[in-house]
C-alpha cells in the first residue's frame, strides 16, 4: 500500500498500530534555522519528499483546521507550547516591513512508515501569530495566487441586472 492509502486506511478502518504524525515546518529567510515539529514525545526522524532527513521536535501543539467551505482557501490554526519563548524571539528578528511571510509547511507520516509522506506537503503562509506565556499561536492560510486583478468594474450601466440583487 502507498503512503497516502495507508492513510486513507486509518481514517476509515482505524487499524491498531498506526497513526498519524502530523509535522509542521517553520521557515523564513530571516529566522536562524527551519524548525520542524511534532506532537510526538521526543524526537521523531523523518525522510522529506525531496530525500533530505530530518528530526522533529516533539512540542505540545494542536492542529485546527478551519471548517470554512465557501471558498477554496486552506485555513489551520497551530497552538505550539513555546515555554522558552523561542518562537517569540525568532519571529521578532523578523523586520515588520518585510513582504515575506513565514512559510509553514504541513505534512502527515504514517507512524509505521516515516520515510514517505502520507498526506502533504500543504505550503501554508502565516497570516497572523500572537504569543502569550509559554503558547504560541499561528494562524496559517495558503498564500494568496491571484497577483493579478482582471480590471473588471461591474457598474449598474454595464450590468443592469445587478439591480435586482440590491
């Protein structure tokens, strides 16, 4: 079985001996490494889709994904336990003027097979992170594609069948 069918298994049959591994990845060009985290005690090493190995720090977190469907976006919220503020330093070393966004990458391993990604890579962007004592929080959303705008302007002259929605 693929990675991706041992997942589907798990979600619909709930075998004994496997489960998800949810493994976020923190990046920015102005932070001093890519961390990547885990909710699993301990270290866990993990094999990217690109062949490189990595290890993953294992930190209280909680994973929300938005229940939204009126629109295509991606939306999760990530809870991280930061009691060393090292979050907080890293993301304030980031200049406020800065265009670039923290990129957060989401991906799920099958506990049995930590070399092949299950579920992911999802590329997210932080749009938002607050911190409080010990908590971190981000809320992450897939990066905006549409760069350019069509120059459309729907005015009651061209459209008079606008009228009738107001």
């Amino acid at each position: 079985m693929t990675p991706q069918e041992k997942y589907e298994n798990y979600l619909t049959n709930n075998p004994a001996g496997e489960r998800p591994i949810e493994i976020i990845e923190i990046s920015h060009s102005m932070i001093s490494k890519t961390y990547f985290v885990c909710k699993e005690p301990g270290e866990t090493v993990i094999k990217l889709e690109n062949g490189l190995v990595r290890t993953a720090i294992g930190v209280n977190m909680d994973i929300t994904r938005s229940s939204s469907s009126d629109n295509l976006d991606e939306k999760y919220t990530i809870n991280f336990s930061d009691t060393l503020g090292i979050l907080q330093e890293e993301f304030g070393s980031i200049p406020i003027d800065s265009s670039e966004r923290v990129k957060i990458t989401y991906r799920v391993y099958m506990s049995t097979d930590l070399e092949n990604v299950a579920l992911g890579p999802v590329v997210l962007e932080a749009a938002n992170a607050s911190f409080k004592i010990g908590l971190a929080t981000v809320d992450a959303q897939s990066p905006s594609l549409v760069s350019t705008r069509t120059g459309e302007i729907y005015t009651y002259e061209r459209f008079e069948c606008l009228k009738a929605f107001i």
